[in-house]
C-alpha cells in the first residue's frame, strides 16, 4: 500500500513539476515530502498528540499565533513567524493513533525552512 501512495505521489509530482525529496524521518512512516510548497509526514500518534505538540512547538519558537481550529478529523494553526512570513500547519487524522502533518513556510513555501520547522516539531513527538 505504502508503495502505491509513494509511486502516486511521484508521479502527481513530476506532471505538477514539483520534485519529491524522501528524507526519512526516524518517526515518520511513509517517510517526509514536499510537495506544493509544503512538507508533509506522518507519525504513529493521534491527531490530538501531534495538535498539542505544534502549539507548543509555537510557544517554545515564539511564534505569533494567528488562528486555531481543531476537529477530531483535522487541525489547523496558523502562525507569523519574526520575519514576518507566515506559517500554516495543517494536521489530519489519517486512522486511530495515526496522524499526518503539513507544513507550509509563506505563501509559495520555503523548502528549507519547512523541512527545519518540522525536525524541531519532531523533537517533542
């Protein structure tokens, strides 16, 4: 199943342009991309889990939070960061006990700096 989502991604990816990149997170299970302008990843724990980890990853970065809403099928908190950019996370539930998250740096997306954001988002999974 995983192989299917991975070769469906790759493909939608190369005929939209984006290049996917697998960074393979210890935590993540089908592994990080990016696609669109935003990094997306998926990890064992429930939706409520990774909701609670990305305010405190906020509070913890100091980043201004703009707007919250949170459903039990998915989550999303958007954020300014100190250079003014804007930072969105979108989080939804995937099954019981596991949740994905994406994560978006300014309008068209940051590659590097959503790929740093989430690594320290895993620091407190």
């Amino acid at each position: 199943m995983k192989l299917k989502i991975l070769l469906f991604t790759l493909i939608l990816s190369l005929s939209s342009g984006c290049v996917v990149v697998g960074a393979g997170a210890a935590s993540a299970l089908g592994g990080t991309y990016y696609i669109s302008g935003e990094i997306k990843a998926s990890y064992d724990v429930s939706i409520q889990h990774l909701y609670d980890v990305s305010l405190y990853f906020f509070q913890k970065e100091g980043i201004k939070t703009m707007s919250v809403t949170n459903t039990t099928e998915d989550a999303d908190i958007v954020g300014e960061l100190e250079d003014g950019k804007s930072i969105k996370i979108h989080i939804y539930y995937n099954k019981k006990e596991q949740a994905s998250i994406g994560l978006r740096i300014g309008t068209l997306g940051d590659e590097k700096r959503s790929r740093e954001m989430l690594r320290k988002i895993e620091r407190y999974i």
